[in-house]
C-alpha cells in the first residue's frame, strides 16, 4: 500500500448517456440494454472511487448525447451518482461538445439543486477553471475555442489538466488516421499530465504524460475492438509525475459476422 499518497480521483468520460441505441433492445428495467450497460459502467466508478476512499470523482465531458436531456436520463444519471454525493465525496464534471452549443449547456437546470446539497458536492465546469485540490494545482477545460485552449496551457504550468479538446496527432476512429488540426501537444510538456475526454479510443502518449481515457462503453461497431476503460488516478507526496491505472468495465462485446 502506498503511504505517501496525496490525492486519488477516478476519472470517466464520454459516458453518451442517451434512450435511443441502435444496437440494443428493451431489456428487463424497461430500460435498453446498451443504456443499463452504461449506467452499470457508471456506478462501478462510483463504487470504486468509494471503496478506494478516492477524493474525487471526475467526468470528462460529454454526460448526455445532446444539449437537452430527456428528464429521465437525467434522473438516473443522478441516482448513479447520488452515493457519492451522500458521502461528501467532490465530483467535477467538464462540459463536452455535446453537452453545449456555447451559449447553454446540459447542466443549467440543475444548477439550483445543486446550490441545496452538500457544499461542494457537484461542480459543472462550463469555463476554463484552476482550482488547488489537496495541494494539487488542477487546470479544468471544457469545450471552447483551441486558441482559448492553448492561451489557458500557456498561462498556467505544474497543473494536473482535465480537459475535452482535440489533440493534434491523436488517434480518430479505428483506422488509426491521426488528427491534423487541435492544440500542440507541446503544450503539455509544462505540465504534470494531460487527462482527456472527447475521443473514444483509449489512447496514452508517455513522453509528454497526456492522453486519451476514451469512451466508457462501445458506441459503435467500428469500436467493436477497442477496450473500455475508466482511470484511477494517484498524486504522490514530493513526485510531479501523476500515476495512472486503467479499470477495465468489460463492455459487452460487438461481433461482427461477414
């Protein structure tokens, strides 16, 4: 066991928490079967960032698969959740491309009964934020603009970032073709570790410590391969490095017959 811990959070991503799925059917809840895979996803985090007393919980972006939830995946998003706030447990989440259009965001509804729990317990991060955790400078960005991205990287250094942006040369989609346009991942190189949502496939670049968690569950049949992961991430006392360790969910699995 580690003795010298400073903080543990877990972090999911791209949970496109939706009632329409094409690849599932009514299941025994009522519910479709790909939408109780992703809510069981979901509360395995919960149940991991609670046994392993984690100090946060972090989402990545992209809740819900539009801007405007219908009012009951927002209900069972909330009661997968609703543990953690329960014990006190922070939870961030980072507004993704699908949560926003730039002038709302999937959240604002909520934000009153937020304001009645616990202090602290839910943070929406709809713009860029910097916030000292446990002694542990965290840099928050949500979906903006790429050059309000890098003038964010630039203006701070040493921060543990979360963020919902592209990357260029990161992987996009199964044939492996790699991003031309998005931020330099130079940017990075001043930083403790980059944590990403926004693309889907689990991807790590070890040199500069950034990458991609990638999607809780398989959206589609070209994700048929890609294993399905949420991270278990641990500051150490007196170490900038920040420790990574993948939680595999066992997403159902897509067979493709030809």
């Amino acid at each position: 066991m580690l003795t010298n811990k400073e903080l543990d959070f877990v972090f999911v991503t791209d949970l496109h928490i939706r009632n329409t799925e094409k690849y599932g059917k009514v299941g025994e809840t009522g519910h479709n079967t790909r939408l109780d895979d992703k809510l069981s996803h979901i509360r395995s985090s919960v149940s991991y960032c609670i046994d392993n007393k984690c100090d946060l919980w972090v989402c990545g972006g992209d809740v819900f698969d539009k801007i405007n939830p219908a009012e009951n995946l927002r209900n069972l998003f909330f009661e997968c959740i609703l543990p953690l706030i329960e014990i006190g447990t922070p939870i961030y989440i980072v507004v993704g491309n699908h949560d926003t259009d730039s002038k709302i965001y999937s959240f604002m509804t909520e934000e009153k009964l937020f304001k009645t729990l616990k202090k602290d317990s839910i943070k929406i991060i709809a713009e860029p934020t910097k916030e000292n955790i446990k002694g542990n400078d965290f840099l928050f960005i949500p979906w903006i603009e790429d050059e309000q991205v890098s003038y964010h990287l630039r203006q701070h250094k040493d921060c543990i970032v979360i963020g919902h942006f592209g990357v260029h040369g990161s992987s996009v989609g199964p044939s492996e073709y790699k991003l031309s346009s998005g931020i330099s991942p130079n940017l990075f190189k001043h930083h403790r570790i980059g944590i990403m949502g926004h693309y889907h496939k689990y991807q790590w670049y070890d040199a500069l410590n950034w990458g991609y968690i990638g999607s809780i569950s398989r959206v589609d049949f070209s994700e048929r391969d890609d294993e399905k992961y949420f991270a278990h991430f641990t500051s150490l006392r007196g170490v900038p490095k920040v420790e990574r360790k993948m939680i595999n969910v066992n997403d159902r699995k897509f067979f493709q017959y030809n």
